[in-house]
C-alpha cells in the first residue's frame, strides 16, 4: 500500500470516527422539489428564487443532511460555509458555485449513478465520491473517488484522485498532487507535483491517453523498489510516465491502451 493510500485511509477512518463518537443522530431529508428544498431550509437565513438556493449566513446541517432525489437546483455559496457530514445527490442536477470567494462546504458529496454534479467553483474540504456525473469548472477539493464520469476542466485537488476500474476520468488543466488509475483516463492538460507520486497507472487499468501535462515527482530508487513489492508488481511496471525522479516533462499524444 502506497503512503498517500495510506494517509487518505487514515482521514476516512478519522472523519468516520468522528461522526460515529460525536453522539449526533444524523437524518436525511429527502428533497424531490424546491417546495422540499424551501421547507428543508425554513429556519436558514438563505434567499430562494428560481430553484437557485443563496446562503446569507453559514449553514450547520449536520443534523439533517440533504438527499437530493429528481429536480435542478443550484447552490450559491456566496462567501459562506455549509458545514455537514454529507451531501448525498440521488438523481437530478445540483451546480454549486460561490459567487464571493472562500465558500466552503465541508460534506463528504456522494453522488449516485442517477445524480449530476456541476461545480463551478468553491471550496470542498471532505471531497468527492461520484458514480454518476461530477463536472468540475473550477474550484479546490481535497479529493476524489471516481466511479462514474468526471470531467475537470480547471480545478486544485489537493491530495488525490482516485479513478476505479468503472471510472471515465477527463482532466483539462488544473493543479494536482496526486492520481491512481484503474479506469478510462485522458489527461489534456495540467500540473502534477508529489513527493510521491504523480500518476500511478495501475497493470489491469483500462485505458489511459495522455496529450499534455507536467508531471513532477521526487522518489528514491529504494522507495521505488518498496512500492513495486507492496503492490505485487515489477518496478519496470511502474512506467517513467507513471514517476520521475526530479523530473519535469510534458507529453504529446502518448496513450497507453
């Protein structure tokens, strides 16, 4: 098992632990339509007009977490917080955006096989788990689990991606530390930066296409040996695209099938 694997292991179970010894019980609100949406936010200093929700003041759901089921909604941050374990998006269409700057919201965001999401931009401190659509214009989040479609065209992620064999994963620009590919990758553009590693292709990933980026990594020869043991592979496995030893290099239409 890889180090960052590891510590993204240890923030789950730490956050998970959290939730479980805080002694809150936690309850989903079904929201089916804005009419649910404005009762569910009835004593929220928050401004709804036309299915757009605009937070006025933070806002603790940590009590009660939303489950949107069908409809569109759209989230405007506007500079503020949304502090919940969870934001859970079954089916519809949800786009957040903060039309100030440093909004955040600190749920972990599930999205469902029949749910979408569209980021434009904001804060996302609990990341992503995404097995429907995840559409990212811009933003910072800390990580994120694909399982369905994600499409970045611009975004900071700040500890890793992880794209499952299922996973379409397209990423445009964007700062990044680290990525493990499994599924469908193209890499258009972008930068990567990890001690570690940038760009860990997995053997039995199902395809990976890459026309640009920078990919720059630092990592032992020794460290490189140690991963390639615990991951039940050879080293040469472990491609010169996967990690560069204080290297900097961009690539032009290279795929990996």
């Amino acid at each position: 098992m890889s180090k960052t694997l590891k510590r993204v292991i240890v923030l789950i179970v730490i956050t998970l632990g959290l939730l479980i010894f805080a002694g809150v019980e936690v309850k989903a609100a079904d929201i089916t339509s804005i009419e649910d949406l404005t009762k569910y936010l009835a004593d929220k200093d928050v401004k709804i007009e036309n299915n757009t929700i605009t937070l006025n003041e933070d806002l603790n759901l940590n009590e009660d977490f939303p489950v949107f089921k069908k409809g569109e909604y759209t989230i405007d941050l506007n500079g503020k917080l949304i502090e919940s374990g969870e934001f859970e998006i079954e089916g519809g269409t949800v786009t957040i955006k903060d039309s100030k700057e440093n909004g955040e919201m600190t749920a972990y965001i599930v999205i469902r096989e029949n749910g979408t999401v569209n980021v434009k931009n904001g804060i996302f401190s609990n990341g992503f788990e995404n097995s429907g659509t995840l559409n990212i214009d811009n933003g910072t989040i800390v990580s994120i689990i694909n399982i369905g479609t994600t499409n970045i065209k611009n975004a900071t992620v700040e500890e890793i991606i992880f794209n499952e064999q299922s996973g379409i994963l397209n990423i445009d620009n964007g700062t990044f530390r680290a990525l493990a590919q499994m599924g469908t990758l193209t890499i258009n553009g972008g930068k990567f930066t990890s001690s570690n590693h940038t760009l860990m292709i997995y053997p039995n990933a199902e395809k990976t296409t890459l026309t640009g980026g920078e990919f720059i990594a630092t990592i032992t020869e020794a460290e490189l040996e140690e991963e390639a043991k615990e991951n039940g592979i050879e080293k040469e496995e472990i491609s010169a695209i996967t990690i560069q030893k204080k290297v900097k290099f961009l690539l032009q239409n290279y795929t990996i099938c």
